[in-house]
C-alpha cells in the first residue's frame, strides 16, 4: 500500500498528495518530531497550534475512513523510518515542504531507505517558487509591487476590462478595478481617538485533543516542562480544524474587512489585533488556502460589503506580500540567505523580547504583551517595533530570526527569514528593501497611542527621559554611514544627521541604552 506522509504544515484534504486519494488505496503518516519540539523555546500557543492541528487532522482523516500511522519519533526522518520498517509500504508519497531543509531531508531519504520516496509539486500557493524564479529572470531588480500587479493581472482578481481594449480575438485588456493599483496612501492613518469597538472574534472551545496536548507538552509536569515555552496557555483564539478555520474567514469578511484598510497601520495598547483578519496562521499550515481567502475578500467588494483601500490593501498582503516573501526564500536560499548579516549586527536579542525582563519603553511593552498573551502581533507591531528596535540596536540577524519563528503562531522559516533578514534588519544589504526601516520615536508617536504615558520623550534624543528608539535611530545611521553612503534613498536621513549639533552626546546617551537594553533594565 502507498503512504502519503503529511507535514504539519500541510493541514488540509486538498494538498496535492491527498487531494485525489480515497481511503483503502492509501495510508497517512503524520510524526510528531521530539527535535522539532525541543529545537527551540516555543510560545505555548505556538507549539499547541501546530500539535493540535496535526492531531485534529488526523482524527479527520480516520473518520473518513483512512488508516492514520501518527507517530512521535526521535526526529521525522527516524519517523519514516520506523513507519517503514513496520508497514512496508510499496512507496512513499509526500507534498513538497515548505522549508528548505525539509527538502534537502526528502532527497537525502530517497537514497537511504528501501522504497521510493516521491516528491509531488506543492499547491498551497497561488505561485510556486519555480514560477517566481522564472518571473524573476532577467530582472535587475524584483520589486514587491511589480510581483503584485503581475499576480493580480494573471489571477484576474480585482481587474477588470479596460474600455475600449477589444482586441481582434475579441478580448480586452484587463486593468485594475477603480482605476489604480495601489490604494496604500489611504491605509494610512493614526490610530482612532474616538474610542470605536474593534470587531470581535470567535474564541474556540477547547475539546480533549486540545487539553491532552497542553498536560502533555505545556504544563510544569509534561514532556516539555524543561522551560523551553514561554507565553500565555492557548485559549481558543486561534483555529486548529479547517472549520474553524472557515468562521474565522467568514467572521473577518462580514466584519472586519470594511474597516480593514484605514487603520491597517496604527497601534493600539489596548487592542492586540484592531481590524486584521488574523488569518496567516491558518494560511501557514494549510488549514485555508491564500486563493479562497483572496476570492472572498473579492467578493465582498463586488458585492459592496467594504471598499476598496481595504479590500486591495487584504488582498496585496495574501497574493502580493506573502507570496512574495515565499519566493524569494526559495530564490536566495542558494546564496546561503540565512546566514546574511550585511551590517555586521551581533547583540543578543534582548530580554526584554524573550520575557525575562521587563521595560519603561511603552511601546516595547505593549507589543511585547500582546504577543505574550496572543502569540501574535500585527505587522507593523512586528516591523516599527521590534524590528525598529532590533535593526537600531545591531542584534543578530539570526538569533532575531529564530527568536520570532519560535515566538510567533504564524512562524515558520521561509516567513520569517526574508521578513526579518531582508525588511526587518537589512541584513542582506538591500536585496529585498531599498532602504533599512530604521526611524526615531516620532513614527511610533504618530502610529500609536503608547508615547502618551511614556516615561521616555520620543522627541528627545539625548538625557535619561530621551526615546531610546530616538537615541538609536541617529547612532544607527552614524555607525553605518559608510555603509548607506551609496544609498541616494538614505541621503536624506544621513545629510541630517551630520547637521546634529550634539552627535557626539547622542551616541553616548545610545550606548547607554544598548548597556541598559542587554541587561533588561531600558
């Protein structure tokens, strides 16, 4: 009999290896890896996401009839090969991974053990990463923006016939609905200060599986009680079955998607999620796949449900960013992109980050808290925030980059690695942004509500009351002058830093802070 080995990203009947498979002409393989689990500190509602996923899956699977191996083994490789040894399987079947040395383990086990492993094309993407390399050929520069306008003109989503465009064959051009591309200077404002309600969400009761995974792998006395989680217990906040998964889309585009986009950007203390859909986790393991999720937020607008600066600005991020950040990964893993650090960073990442100390930085804290409490920040939580404080202060691309896969319920290599070593921390010098995201408290006290009660003056640069992210944002740019000196989009930031009067004082004052930062007392 056949084996179809299922990965624990791979949560959904309509993968590419199960997607025509009937029960009796098949057996599912699902491991549990105790590497996996012990590789990192894991947020609990991180590894109970995933865990729970996997055992839900399963039990799915064996109520349509299939027969499920669901092994925990040393690591996934042993598990193959304990689930060979034991059913002899004609060959194995399995759905490209979605991570690099997945891959490489797939082609190293085709060799070593006694039955063909193939490999089959992987589908839970709008444009696998071959299509992007092929897309990408040729190209001096690869802009997220040209990717963008490229998927939304071959998926045909919010496009429409250009007036007058027919053609011989009788078709038109197609061209954007509305007439533009990009509706992101409307996405823009400051957080409200009208105290509006936020949608709500649909908090999922816990069932047995959910409750046997956390005794087992999250309390002081499981499997996983040597410290290596972190976090607040899961509470049903985020999907584990593909029902579940399904409400919380329904939910988002009934509810959330009209007041989406203005607001997309701003930062509240008091509310975690504000109007994002809180879908990528359920994309990541493949519990909903990025082309419905798409076509629904296309559906509302063409049924008048919400308007278009919000639907573009969804839609840009599920077809557009995400599927972006996928091929580049694939693309740049030749050249060794995990290991980039084109600024030379290397500090810790800060405890303050990891829970074990706390901050007066109210922002830090905030953000901090949500992901605490939720697993979970928004984006620009994740890059004006941490990804601010991380670049300014000079931590290690690497150790930032595993810290947030571990931390984070939608992580996983291939989303962190670009988002973090290329957006975040520029450490790949330019590949993916043009310019680092470095900035003073300023930003964050026009985006967010937290300098209010701060006992730090983001307009301040210098003293025991000045921002650090203020401090460091000016003695980033003069560290790294030589660096960015070529950089006509940095010619600005540079010209003025070199009119600072007191320079020399504000990097005394940021080398103070990267001192109190390591030590957790900022």
């Amino acid at each position: 009999m056949l084996t179809v080995w299922v990965f624990g990203d791979q949560i959904n009947r309509a993968i590419a290896s199960l997607v025509d498979r009937t029960p009796g002409d098949c057996r599912v393989l699902l491991v549990t890896s105790a590497a996996k689990i012990s590789s990192k500190r894991w947020h609990r509602q991180r590894l109970h996401l995933v865990l729970s996923a996997m055992d839900h899956f399963a039990e799915e699977l064996r109520s349509e009839g299939f027969e499920v191996d669901q092994r925990q083994a040393p690591s996934m490789a042993e598990g193959l090969a304990d689930h060979v040894a034991e059913f002899s399987p004609d060959s194995v079947e399995v759905m490209e991974p979605m991570s690099w040395d997945g891959r490489a383990m797939l082609e190293r086990l085709d060799g070593e053990l006694d039955v063909d492993v193939e490999v089959v094309r992987n589908n839970q993407f709008l444009c696998h990463y071959d299509e992007f390399e092929e897309w990408a050929a040729g190209r001096k520069s690869f802009k997220m923006e040209d990717f963008y306008r490229w998927q939304r003109t071959r998926l045909d989503i919010l496009m429409e016939p250009a007036p007058g465009s027919g053609s011989k064959d009788g078709s038109k051009k197609a061209v954007p609905v509305e007439g533009q591309w990009n509706f992101d200077k409307d996405n823009r404002e400051p957080p409200p200060n009208d105290g509006r309600s936020w949608p709500e969400i649909t908090n999922f009761d816990l069932d047995d599986i959910d409750t046997g995974i956390i005794e087992k792998y999250l309390s002081d006395a499981g499997d996983n009680s040597d410290g290596d989680v972190w976090g607040a217990e899961p509470d049903g906040t985020w999907p584990v079955t593909r029902e579940q998964a399904l409400t919380r889309l329904d939910e988002f585009v009934e509810t959330a998607l009209a007041p989406f986009g203005p607001h997309e950007d701003a930062m509240l203390a008091a509310e975690w999620k504000l109007a994002h859909s809180v879908l990528s986790s359920s994309m990541n393991l493949g519990l909903l796949h990025p082309g419905e999720v798409a076509e629904a937020a296309e559906a509302a607008y063409q049924a008048g449900q919400a308007p278009i600066n919000s639907v573009e600005g969804f839609v840009r991020q599920v077809i557009g960013w995400r599927e972006y950040v996928w091929g580049v990964y694939w693309l740049w893993m030749d050249d060794d992109y995990r290991t980039k650090n084109a600024l030379d960073a290397t500090r810790p990442v800060p405890p303050v980050f990891t829970g074990e100390a706390g901050t007066d930085m109210a922002c830090v804290a905030s953000v901090i808290g949500h992901l605490h409490d939720h697993g979970y920040t928004h984006h620009i939580e994740r890059l004006m925030v941490l990804g601010n404080l991380a670049l300014t202060a000079g931590v290690d691309p690497q150790a930032m980059t595993q810290w947030m896969w571990a931390s984070f319920v939608d992580g996983a290599e291939w989303v962190m690695l670009p988002n973090v070593v290329g957006m975040a921390l520029h450490a790949d010098g330019g590949m993916m942004a043009t310019k680092p995201y470095a900035s003073g408290g300023a930003y964050i006290n026009r985006m967010g509500d937290s300098c209010k009660g701060c006992r730090y003056n983001p307009k301040k640069r210098v003293g025991d009351d000045a921002c650090p992210f203020t401090s460091l944002y000016w003695d980033f740019l003069a560290r790294n002058e030589n660096a960015f000196q070529d950089n006509h989009r940095m010619g600005q930031q540079l010209a003025g830093m070199r009119r600072l009067k007191d320079l020399e004082d504000v990097r005394e004052r940021a080398a103070e802070v990267l001192v109190l930062l390591d030590e957790g007392r900022l």
